[in-house]
C-alpha cells in the first residue's frame, strides 16, 4: 500500500499518521472518563515529544505547545459544531456525538488522507444526513480526500466521487456512483438478482 509515493506497510501507526493519514474506527474508541477537549488533545500526543527531564521541568515552550494543541483541539471541534462540549465527559455524550468526537480527534492531526471506517454504523436517518453533510464539508472546506469504508449504500452515492465496491474481499465495480449503481454484478451482489428485485 503506497499513499504519495511512500511504501505504508513498514510503518507504525505514528509514522502513518506523520505521513498524512489519520483514521477513526468503526468502533468508538474514547477515552469515557476524559472531557471531550482532553479526548481530541491527546491525538496530538505523538507531536509533542518530551524527555523524562523536560516533563518534569517544564520548560516555556512546553506550555506554547499544548496551548497550540489545545487552540488546534478547539478548532477542530468547532468546525464540527462541537465547541459547547469541550468541558463535557466523552463517555456522557450520545452515540453520534462520540463518532464527532471521533473525526475531531482524527482531523486535528490535519491529514491529507481521512479513512472512516463505518462511521454510519449504529446511526439513525437524521444522525446519518448529519454525517454527511459533515463528510462533504471536510472535503470542501478542509480539502481532505476521504476514504470511507460503509456499507450504507445511501450514504455512499449520496457523497461519493468515486465508489469502489467489495464483494467478499473481490473488486466487483469502480467508478462514479451512477456507474456502479447500474452495474449488473453490483445489482447481482447488493440486490439480489434484477428479475427478484423486480418482484
């Protein structure tokens, strides 16, 4: 798997997330008892690297860092309509909301390349419209490419540019949504025959 050029598989998830990918799961994975502020600081981590001697210290430049992360956590949920409930404990939101928590955390490593595994998963209609205009914005006004893994069909052609569909592992289709919308192996795989989907 290459993304710019690079070779990924060697990497650990530190050095894919430096390289410009940052992901969230399909599985909600929060820290319950953490504001949700703290909950999106803590991705950055990995940008602030301090020996034993300077973390216990402290030294200036340590607290201009974790005010950029803080101000960097901030922005990221305000532009996901979060800012209200930075204070707020991670584990006491709605389902939905922790999945915003989730892309917060995943966007303020301020990727080239976001994969969403599933986030429709366990998500009602409103819920489901929500997260997609939150998709599109992240693509319009951040410029990120998103790579979303779903199973929500509805979601996917509502928001895709290109689609490639999976059956059982295998690439059955690509292309635009139109076009993988009336491929025939698609239909076949995802709706049954076209003679039983007709009856």
């Amino acid at each position: 798997m290459r993304f710019q050029g690079r070779d990924l598989l060697r990497l650990a998830p530190h050095q894919v997330l430096e390289a410009g990918i940052a992901r969230t799961f399909q599985n909600v994975e929060l820290f319950r008892s953490m504001s949700v502020l703290d909950n999106v600081m803590v991705a950055q981590s990995c940008r602030l690297k301090l020996s034993v001697l300077e973390a216990l210290l402290r030294p200036p430049w340590v607290s201009r860092k974790e005010e950029e992360a803080r101000q960097r956590a901030l922005e990221a949920l305000a532009f996901l309509g979060l800012e209200g409930m930075a204070h707020m404990t991670a584990g006491a939101l709605p389902f939905a909301v922790q999945k915003k928590v989730e892309i917060a955390r995943a966007l303020v490593a301020r990727p080239r390349l976001l994969l969403l595994d599933e986030p429709a998963s366990g998500l009602n209609h409103e819920e489901l419209m929500a997260l997609g205009e939150t998709i599109r914005a992240i693509c319009k006004r951040m410029g990120v490419t998103v790579l979303l893994v779903e199973h929500h069909m509805n979601l996917v052609m509502g928001i895709s540019d290109h689609v490639v569909v999976l059956n059982f592992g295998r690439k059955i289709a690509e292309g635009s949504p139109q076009e993988v919308a009336r491929n025939p192996a698609v239909i076949e795989a995802y709706l049954g025959e076209q003679e039983d989907a007709a009856a």
